[in-house]
C-alpha cells in the first residue's frame, strides 16, 4: 500500500513538473518570437523609411522638371503666333527660350561658386583635432561585440540574461550601459546598440565630405573620406564628431 502510495505521489510530482516546464517553456517561446518580430519590423521599418525618402525626393525632382517645362511651354505659346515656324540656320535669336531660367541658373552657379578644396581646408584648420584614438579604437572594439547574430541571440533572453550579456561585452566600459539605462526603463537590445553607436560617432576621428559626383576634392589628410551624394545640386555636407555642417543646396 505504502509503495502504491508513494508511486502515485512521485507520478503526480512528474506530471506537475511537466506541466509547469510546459508553460514556462511556452512563455519564453511566445516571448522570443515577439522580442524577434520587433527586432525583424524595426529592420524594415528603417529600409521602409529610405524608400519613402527616395520616392518623397523625386517625386520633388519631377515637379520642378514639370514645373519648368510647363512653364517654357507657355513662354513659348506666348511668344510664338505661328505654330509651324520652322527654324533654319544658326538662327541665335530663338524666341521660345525661357531666359529668366537661365537667368537664375546663372545666379545660383554664381552664388554658389564653392572652391570646394578651400572650404574643406579651412574647416580642416578651424575644427579638426588630431587627438588620441585610443577611445575611438576601443569603442569600436566593443562595437563588434554586438553583430546581427548577437543582437538577434540576446533579443530572445530574459533581461536578467540580457543584462549580465551586455555588461561582458562591454569590457570595463559599463557605464556605458549604466547611462542607457538612465534614460530608458526596459532594456531594448536595438536601442542600446543605436545608442552605443551615437557615442561612437563622437569619437570618430574621420571627416566625413559629402559632395554632387559633378565635383572632385583633393586633399592630403588621411582622416577625409569623400562620398558621393547626388541629392546636393552645389556645394558639400561635412559630418564629424557626429555633428552635420551643411555647405550645400539641394
């Protein structure tokens, strides 16, 4: 009777441990599936947000194009009385150009006639320091510490878990995380990374030129690396120490 009883007791216990190892098996699961559909949306989230930004751009281009052939066509319909002029030679005086275009053409090239190597010397004069990149360097370090795998594994833990991940990969730079979470009150693995990576850019010894491909700049300075941006018309963006200094029209 005792071993039936004790049998019975010990049968129970499996069937309550199981149940319980089911349920908790089911939060985490439930809780990693929706820490990784968040990490997945935010991703397309920000290349959604590019799109948009590219399409909201030339949607503008096209309304300025259609702007000013709208308005060469009236210019020529007002000047022209006879629709089927037909010109012959090197006729210079052709009516149905729309001077006052060229005209501002002319004042904007004039206005912004940049020597582009004179302006980013002298911002290299007036702003650039050749400092000890040791904090840089080490920063970037840690930064590998936080790949896609990693962000995706720490994603799925608890935040105990997360936690105690994030303070060994960030060496003995803590404080680090310490700051984050001075400003935020759940532990979000993107975020934090987002934010490492606005420390970063305060560090970066790089001088970031930004210039139309119609322009060349030449420089002796190591820590310039020029870009191409075809949004800027004339003039350049400079970016450093994660600050924008904008030289350009767009």
């Amino acid at each position: 009777m005792t071993e039936t009883l004790v049998a019975i007791l010990i049968f129970s216990f499996v069937i309550l441990l199981i149940i319980v190892m089911f349920f908790a098996l089911k939060r985490t699961i439930i809780k990693i599936n929706k820490q990784s559909k968040d990490y997945f949306l935010d991703k397309l989230q920000v290349y959604d947000d590019l799109i948009e930004e590219k399409e909201k751009k030339l949607k503008e281009l096209n309304d300025k194009i259609n702007d000013s052939e709208n308005e060469l066509t009236n210019t020529n319909n007002k000047n022209n009385t006879n629709n089927n002029v037909v010109f012959v030679g090197n006729e210079k005086n052709i009516d149905y150009v729309d001077e006052d275009i060229f005209n501002k053409m002319h004042e904007i090239d004039k206005k912004f006639n940049y020597n582009y190597n004179n302006i980013l010397d002298k911002f290299i004069k007036e702003n650039f320091k050749d400092d000890n990149n040791s904090k840089y360097k080490k920063l970037i370090k840690i930064r590998n510490n936080f790949d896609d795998q990693t962000i995706f594994e720490l994603s799925s833990m608890q935040d105990e878990e997360v936690q105690e991940e994030i303070k060994n990969r960030l060496q003995d730079d803590i404080s680090i995380f310490d700051d984050f979470m001075k400003v935020n009150d759940t532990i979000d693995v993107q975020a934090f990374v987002s934010y490492l990576d606005s420390i970063i850019s305060k560090y970066d010894p790089y001088i970031y030129v930004y210039i139309p491909d119609t322009e060349k700049i030449s420089t002796d300075n190591s820590y310039v690396k020029v870009q191409i941006d075809n949004s800027i018309y004339k003039g350049m963006n400079i970016v450093y120490k994660g600050k924008l200094y904008d030289y350009s029209l767009k």
